[in-house]
C-alpha cells in the first residue's frame, strides 16, 4: 500500500514496545493479537501485529512490556500503557517466516 510522506505534526519516537490489541465492540467476537510498538507519538501510534484490522476500526492497544527505557524520561515520553486508537492505515508485510500486519493508529482521547 502506497502512502503519501506529508509533514508530522507530532515527531515520533522509536520502541520496541511489546503490546496486544483486540477490537472495541460488543458483538462478542475477540481477534486479539500480540505485537510490537515501533513507534509512537502523542497522538498515535505504528505497530505491528499477526493479525489485520480494517482501516476504522477501533482497538484497546495495551502494552505487556516495555523495553529499557532511561530513567530520566518522563511519563509523557513513553508509550502510552493502555488506551483506545483507529487504525488510520495497514499494509501486509511478508517475511520468510510469517505474515505480519503494519497499522498506523490515531488516538482517540
């Protein structure tokens, strides 16, 4: 899937942050999903994740572990640990050993 680059309005900043994610609904089908925060902003979020979710839709994104982080950083700077974001965008990433799923996700408030 082609994206056009634009300007950030907020920088982002890189992690490893392992994180697992289902959809917010109530039709009682959960697709949760472990994966990986590779980056992050205040307001969204790119991860990645085994299973694909459609452009719109909702998730819980939680975070299991974060990877060593200074300790001089403040709560701001780091991923947040649990919060509800769309799924803005999502491409199909193959490798030799599995398929994986990147989504770009805004933060809903």
């Amino acid at each position: 899937m082609e994206r056009k680059l634009r300007e950030r309005i907020a920088p982002r900043n890189p992690t490893e942050t392992v994180i697992t994610c289902r959809p917010f609904d109530s039709n009682g089908a959960i697709y949760a999903s472990d994966g990986v925060m590779r980056n992050f902003s205040r307001r969204g979020s790119y991860i990645e994740t085994s299973h694909r979710y459609k452009s719109g839709t909702i998730l819980i994104v939680r975070t299991l572990r974060y990877p060593p982080m200074p300790s001089s950083m403040s709560d701001e700077e780091l991923p947040r640990s649990i919060c509800l974001a769309e799924v803005k965008w999502q491409e199909e990433m193959a490798d030799d050993n599995a398929i994986r799923f990147g989504m770009g996700l805004k933060y809903i408030d």
